[in-house]
C-alpha cells in the first residue's frame, strides 16, 4: 500500500470524525443533518455534472437501489442524532463504526457464506470491546443504554445502506450515485425536519452556522471521495482495514477536544475494535 493511499485514508477518517463531532456539539442534530445533507448534496453537483457530460451513464437499476440506500440513511442520521444527544461522541461513534463489519459479517452468514476463522475471531474482539465500553456491564438491562443501543443500529444501518451501494455502483458511477444518494437522503432528512422543527427553525438554525456546516459538508463528501480514490490504488481489504482509525480519531477528538470523561479506557476499547475490523478486513473472506 502506497504512502499516498495510507495518506488518503487517514485524511479521510479524520474528515468523517470531524463532522461527527460537529453533529454531537451542535444543539438542533435535526436540523443540522439536514442542512448538512443539502450542502453535501450541492457540492456534489459539480462533480456529477461534469461526469455526465463526460459521457456517465445511470443503468435502470440505480434508481431503485438509491431510493432504498436513501431510506435507509434517512433511518441512519435519525439514528445518529438519536444516538449522540444521549451518548459522548468517545462512545457512540467507535461503537457504530465498530458494529458496522460485525452486522455485515452476520448478514453475510444469514445468506449462507459463513465468516473463516480471522473472521470470528475480529467479530468476537469487537464484540468484546463494546461490551467493555459499555462499563462490562453482567445484566442485560445495564447493556440497554439509549446511546449503546443507537449506535448499535446505527451499525447495522451503515452496512445495510453500503451493500445496496455496492450493487448500485455497478450500473452507475460514484459521482454520480453519490451525488443522487445524498440529494435523496437529504429531501427526506428534510421534509422530516420541516414537520417536526418547522421552516421558521429549519431556515433559522443555517444564521450564523452557515460556514461551519458547509465546511462539516466539504468534510462528508471529502471524506467518501478521499477513500474512493484509495480504492483505486490499494486493496480495498487494507483500505477498510486502515479505515477503521477514524474510531481511535473518535475518542481522542472526544476526549482532548470535547473534555469528555473517561477517555483513556474507551481509547483502550477502541483498540481492541480496531484490531477485530483488522481480523475481518484481511481475514474475514
């Protein structure tokens, strides 16, 4: 693996913990997911525009996968939002990140293709780390924490909304998928936000937040080309392998940025997720 690929995949971890932490610091998480995928969805559309007059075709499958990947990451960023108004950023986004390869490696055995033996051993690591992260916790009513339980689902989501990615890239090209998926998303995220928020607070929270969403926007978007470009250039095994940092970014923007308590013992768990995302990047097939 290239110096350049190892570089844009630590970039891109830090750009998707960064706007994490802007979701979880902010007050109104609605209306910031929401405005956060308008403009993720405007800065998108040079790019895909550009592809399409390039000649990029959208095959007639793609409109049915992104409706569904779109529904799905509706789900996802209510989820999220859900999640950090009642947990640290230090828990809730190691715990997702983490859960996200454990759901996949589960579904994949639901469907009959059954994880080897690097496989298990990543997913029973990951378990343990959240499980540890939790407070190790020996009653199942102590495990059902709010943020725990979202994040969670917020795990299960991620790997739902990318295997429907995955089978709709193969009749439309990134710019341009991405470009629709967030547009998508971002009309439902919205249209939820406008009932429950109303327009008066949904236009009024963009007042003075203006530049630091369109910049947690650069981020979001920035943080899915940088990986995409590479999976151009590295094994996508060592790229989701080494992907899997952005839970150690976590905790330490959690606890050296955001003063979150203690920091040092989930930065331990979140090693301990790292090394099981390992085990199921490279060995987990």
């Amino acid at each position: 693996m290239s110096p350049l690929a190892v570089g844009l995949v630590l970039a891109s971890a830090l750009l998707h913990t960064v706007w994490n932490a802007g979701l979880k610091i902010t007050g109104d998480k609605r209306c910031f997911n929401a405005w956060l995928l308008i403009l993720t969805s405007v800065v998108a559309t040079g790019p895909a525009l550009y592809a399409l007059a390039r000649g990029a075709h959208i095959g007639p499958a793609t409109w049915r996968l992104v409706l569904v990947s779109s529904l799905l990451q509706w789900a996802y960023y209510e989820l999220l939002a859900f999640s950090y108004a009642r947990a640290d950023l230090s828990i809730v986004y190691p715990v997702s990140r983490a859960s996200s390869p454990v759901a996949a490696t589960l579904l994949a055995a639901a469907l009959g293709e059954w994880p080897t033996w690097g496989g298990a051993q990543g997913t029973a690591a990951i378990v343990v780390g959240v499980w540890l992260m939790s407070g190790a916790p020996t009653r199942w009513r102590e495990l059902r924490q709010p943020g725990i339980v979202g994040a969670l689902g917020v795990g299960v989501l991620t790997a739902l909304y990318m295997a429907v990615d995955r089978e709709a890239l193969r009749s439309c090209p990134v710019l341009v998928y991405y470009w629709l998926e967030a547009a998508l998303a971002g009309l439902w995220v919205t249209l939820a936000t406008w009932r429950l928020r109303g327009a008066v607070a949904l236009g009024l929270y963009l007042r003075g937040r203006a530049a630091k969403v369109l910049t947690a926007a650069a981020g979001c978007y920035g943080a899915y080309i940088l990986v995409l470009t590479a999976l151009t250039m590295a094994p996508s095994m060592y790229v989701v392998a080494l992907r899997g940092t952005a839970v150690l970014w976590s905790v330490l923007v959690g606890g050296l940025a955001l003063r979150e308590e203690a920091w040092r013992r989930r930065l331990l768990c979140s090693v301990l997720m790292v090394g099981g995302i390992v085990l199921i990047a490279v060995y987990g097939r």
